[in-house]
C-alpha cells in the first residue's frame, strides 16, 4: 500500500471515528430527554435527526441507522418500535397507537408512515384523530417518498415502490406500486 492510500485510509478512520462519537452524544441526548426510551444495538444518528416519546408512550429502537432529517414521534400512549436496518433521510414516522417496523427493513429517503388521519366527522380545527396500528414486517424494502397510512400491514419480503401510497395490506413478498399501491409482482 503506497503512502498516499495508507494516508487517506488513516483519514477516513478518523472521520467515521469522529461519526461514530457525534452520534453516541446524540444517542445520550435523546436517553437524557426521554429516559422511558429503549435505544438498543448499535445505533446510529446521523445529525439532524429528531426523537421523541410523549410521556407514556413507548420508544424502542434497536440497531437502526438513522439518516440526516429523521424523525420518530410518539403520542402520549402510543408505541413506536423500529428494528429497521436503514432510515433514510427526512423519513417520518409517527405513532399515535402503534408502530411496528421489523428487522432488516430498509426505508428510502422522504418516506412517511403514520398510523392516524383526521377524523372527518368533525371540523378540522378539532384537531381530532382516527388511529389504526401499522406493522411492517422484517426484510421490507420501502423505496422514496412513499406513505404507508393508518391500519396497514406490510408482510415480510414484501417490496413497496417509490411514490407508492399504500392504503391496503402487502402480502408476505408482494411488490406494490401506485397511488393507491396495487400488485405488480413478486420478489
């Protein structure tokens, strides 16, 4: 290995070291702030990520990497699991029930997954809320800027395109697409 590959080598290492420090702080930060919080595993917080738990909801995440812009929020109550692999960046996840995220998923940057809406018997301005709990099993692929709403289960395997809203369930290996997501195949 020449001089100049041995130097760039030894850079990178103290870059990803320096990385890894920042979001060990981060990961701290947030048990501080949230002490009912379970962050466990390797965790990664890229900067810029937001966390948080209402009092008396729960919070797991466990060895998850979460890119620059993610957010995790739970409402008072709610529970807010996340064995995901990979969030990408300016990914929202929102729990005013329940949501469950599998391990091994890999989630694409802009995704949103949330498992309320407003209740539309009542004026907006209410601010009142119809939750179903969403489950997204283990090995999923969720691919950019798609929305997986309240009530959906998403099966282990299953692949949901970029741009997909999924309203319905995903069978165990489906590929879905569209708005809203149909089958389009198999993986």
């Amino acid at each position: 290995m020449s001089v100049r590959h041995a130097v760039a080598k030894g850079a990178r290492g103290a870059c990803h070291g320096g990385l890894l420090l920042a979001s060990r702080w981060r990961v701290l930060s947030i048990r501080l702030r949230h002490p009912d919080a379970r962050l466990l595993g390797r965790i990664l917080l890229e900067r810029g990520c937001r966390v948080t738990a209402a009092p008396g909801s729960v919070l797991v995440v466990e060895g998850c990497s979460l890119a620059r812009g993610a957010t995790l929020a739970t409402a008072p109550g709610a529970e807010l699991v996340v064995r995901a692999d990979y969030v990408g960046p300016g990914v929202m996840i929102v729990a005013r029930e329940r949501v469950v995220i599998g391990a091994g998923t890999k989630i694409a940057e802009h995704v949103t997954i949330r498992d309320a809406d407003h209740d539309h018997t009542v004026p907006l301005r209410a601010r009142v809320f119809v939750s179903a709990p969403v489950h997204i099993g283990a090995d999923v692929w969720i691919g950019c800027k798609a929305t997986v709403l309240a009530g959906v289960t998403i099966g282990d395997g299953a692949t949901v395109a970029a741009g997909a809203v999924v309203t319905r369930d995903v069978a165990p290996g489906e590929t879905v697409a569209g708005v809203p997501a149909r089958p389009i195949g198999r993986r």
